[in-house]
C-alpha cells in the first residue's frame, strides 16, 4: 500500500513539472543545442516536427517488421494462405505504429532533432529593432 502511494505521488510530481524547464537531451545527456533552437522554432512547426519524425519511424518500422515475417511459413496467422498477404502487411502496419507511438527505437528522436536544427538555422534571429 505505502509503494503505491508513493508511486502515485512521484507520478503527480513528475507531472506538475513544467515541460519547458525539461531540458532535451540527447543520448542521456542535456541539448543545449536543440534547446535553442527549440526557441526559434513556433510550437506548431515543433508538433509538425514531432508528427512527421514519428511517422518517418512507423514506415521505417513497418519496412523492418514486413521483411522479418517475409520467409514465415505454416499454419495460423503467419502461415502461407492465400489471404496471409494481406492480413500481415496490416498486422504489420499496427504494429509499427504502435511501437512508434510508444517511443520506438531512437530513429524518431534523430530525425525530430534534425528537423528542429534545420528549420531553426533557416529562420532569421530576432533583431532589437524588430521587436
């Protein structure tokens, strides 16, 4: 009983910190780079980011997982039936959204970065006058 009190309170904690004190990391350390250039960038152009990095890992995926089933043959689900095909490529489909969804392995975050870092040298500093 006491474990899962406290479990829920470090839960309710880690939650009311403020995301934009979180500094991004990379590879289990702190970005100040891609901090920066998270300033440059509007938030929509960060989700676009975020939606479009996390799709490129689904289809990454998704090639990854048809070509592991690709030999399996016999009986069930992944056997060798006539309408096997079609079933596995949206078994297959599901389940790479899924595993991107769920944080999946990495190629995400590197994109995502990427993307940031690019839009963020393309957009011109904001000067005093301007402001």
């Amino acid at each position: 009983m006491q474990s899962q009190i406290d479990g829920s309170l470090i839960a309710s904690a880690y939650r009311s910190i403020p995301r934009k004190a979180m500094m991004p990391m990379l590879n289990g350390r702190p970005d100040p780079q891609l901090e920066q250039a998270l300033q440059k960038v509007s938030p929509q152009a960060v989700q676009k980011a975020k939606a479009t990095s996390q799709d490129f890992e689904a289809m990454f995926l998704n090639s990854m997982f048809s070509q592991m089933t690709t030999g399996l043959k016999g009986e069930g689900p992944f056997g060798d039936t006539p309408g096997t095909g079609v079933w596995r490529s949206m078994l297959t489909e599901q389940y790479s959204k899924s595993f991107a969804k769920a944080g999946g392995v990495g190629v995400s975050d590197a994109v995502f970065r990427t993307l940031i870092m690019q839009q963020a040298n393309q957009t011109k500093p904001i000067t005093k006058e301007a402001a």
